[in-house]
C-alpha cells in the first residue's frame, strides 16, 4: 500500500483588517472582552465589492500550493474542496476550482464538516492515494463568513469570532511508509448538531417560494447560531480523545508530538489542550489572532504559515486536530 505526503501548502487572506476597535463600532463590543474570551486581535474580511469568493480564495491559496509542490496542474488527479460558505447553494466550489484552474477534467468533491471540514478532506485525499486510485490530490479549506455575519449587537457573540481566507495542501503518493500521513481519525455526533448551526431552511424542509412570499426581515435563522459554553465543553474533551486515538494508533505519546496545530477555533480550546499535554509554546502553533476562526480554512492557513516560519522539520511528528459544527471532530498524525 502507499502512502500520502503534503507535497505543497499555499494560503490566501484578504489584505482587509478588521481590528475589535473596528467592531466596536458597529456592535456593543470592546477589544478587551473580544481578547478575554477568543484571544482574537483582528480578522480579515472581504470588502465588498471584491473579486474575492469562497471559490476564488480557494484557487489563489491552491494555485501557491501547486506551485511549492513543483508538480504541473495537469497532475492533480483529484480536487477535494471544504467549506461551510460556497459560492452557490450549488454545484460546490470544487468545480469552479477545476473551471478557474484549467485543470482536465478530474473529479472534484466537496466537504460540508465546517470546522473539521479540511481534516476530513485530508483524510479522503489520503485514503484514495493509499489505496492507488491518484497519486496527487488537492485539498482546499476555504471560507467567506463576513458576508453571513449579524453585525449588530444582537449577533456578536458569534460575529466577533470568524475571518474570511482559504489554504490549500497538495497530497502526493509515496513508497516511503515511515512518512506522510500515518492515520486521520473522524468522529461525530449529531444529537448536538444545533448548538453551532446555521439553521435557515434548505430545500429539503421549506419551499423557497414560502420564504420569499414570508419575507420576514425578522428572521434570525439566517444567521449563525452557537451556544458558545456548550460547544467549549465538548470541544475541550473531545480534542483531547481524538489527538489520543491517533498517538495510540501510531504508538507515538504525548512527548513525540513535534507540533500541535489545532483548529483556530478559541485561543482559550487551544492553550487548554496545550496545558493537558504538557506542551510548550513551541509546539502548538496558534494564528487565531490574526484571523480569527476561517473555520475549514484555519488548518490549511495554520500549518502553511507553520511551515513557511520554519517550525515544522523533516521528521517533525504533526498533529492536526479539529472539533466543530455537527458536532464532527478529527485528527491526522502526519510525520513530515
């Protein structure tokens, strides 16, 4: 059997920053509560009017990526796209991402695991190398949350969290075993699926011609949703579980791991993991403060900018961990 190594990362972020100053404006808010309780100092958002979408974000950050991997864009076999925020309702991003690229014409998949969407995606781009089906797969984690957002008061307590951008990882067949993604682990658990949701009627529950003779303006379904205790609670726990399952998998322990790269979802999920493994500042890689939660893009982003800092080596044992809506959670132990 083969195995699957990242080959190429590339990320993308929209030049404009929205600091907490900038939101105090809009919304009873502060910098000190915003940092208090996310450790957010600022966050990019498209501005409007940009050529910048979900899709577009996707192909800059893959574009970067193909490039670093020095393989043509003809050899991608497979496109595997993650995002909560696509273009169009549909068809999913991932052909657009073929169309943009001029790409032949591959297959191109597209994840709906919101936080955990690039881990999952990670994991279906590993399992179709392994077994020979392609030898290089692209994986694109992208996100455009600011158009979505309630930027009022009454939604702040989601609207000061998420950032918009995109990474991408190329995924390529090796012989060599003892490097690559060693094991990616997946979990969910539905019961809980409306505790961080958008839950504005899709087509299967309500006729769109019923909303839009309702038209009501009043409407809060169309909003993002998180009972931001709840979610922490679990999201504290089951990081813990899921980057276990994986160190156990590969007989690795808590003092193997190299470097830690969680999904940027809290700053305070994140240096609660870190303290319950007994890791430093070195091996836990956080940009949470940058660019707040790009939910499916926030893996991607984080490690690339890890590897360009120079924080990952060759041999480095990586742990990359997610816990989000659905609730769906994963991890991917990866020796690089």
């Amino acid at each position: 059997m083969y195995n699957s190594k990242i080959i190429g990362l590339g990320y993308y972020v929209p030049d404009h920053v929205v600091s907490n100053d900038d939101l105090s404006k809009l919304m009873d808010t502060n910098d000190a509560w915003i940092q208090e309780r996310t450790g957010i100092k600022e966050r990019r958002w498209v501005k409007p009017g940009s050529e910048d979408t979900t899709s577009v974000m996707g192909v800059k950050a893959a574009k970067i990526a193909i490039e670093r991997a020095g393989i043509d864009k003809d050899e991608i076999d497979f496109i595997v796209f993650a995002t909560l925020s696509p273009d169009y309702y549909f068809p999913g991003p991932g052909v657009q991402v073929q169309e943009a690229l001029g790409i032949k014409t591959v297959g191109a998949l597209d994840v709906r695991n919101q936080c955990s969407g690039f881990i999952y995606g990670l994991s279906v781009a590993d399992q179709f190398i392994k077994t020979g089906m392609y030898k290089n797969v692209l994986v694109i984690g992208s996100e455009l949350h600011s158009k979505g957002l309630d930027k009022t008061t009454r939604g702040r307590s989601v609207s000061v969290i998420f950032g918009d951008g995109a990474g991408a990882a190329v995924l390529s067949r090796t012989e060599d075993n003892s490097k690559g993604v060693l094991s990616t682990h997946l979990h969910s658990e539905g019961e809980h699926a409306k505790e961080l949701a958008l839950t504005a009627p899709g087509m299967g529950t309500r006729w769109v011609d019923d909303i839009l003779r309702e038209n009501d303006p009043k409407d809060e379904s169309y909003f993002p949703h998180m009972n931001g205790q709840f979610v922490f609670k679990n999201a504290v726990v089951r990081f813990s579980e899921v980057i276990m399952e994986g160190l156990m998998k590969n007989n690795l322990d808590k003092k193997d791991i190299d470097i830690l790269i969680p999904h940027q979802a809290n700053l305070r999920i994140a240096q609660f993991i870190q303290k319950k493994f007994g890791l430093n500042d070195d091996q836990v890689f956080n940009n949470i403060m940058k660019y707040g939660n790009t939910t499916a893009a926030s893996i991607p982003i984080a490690l690339t900018e890890a590897w360009e800092q120079g924080k990952i080596k060759e041999g480095d044992t990586v742990v990359l961990a997610a816990f989000g809506s659905g609730f769906t959670w994963g991890s991917a132990i990866i020796k690089w």
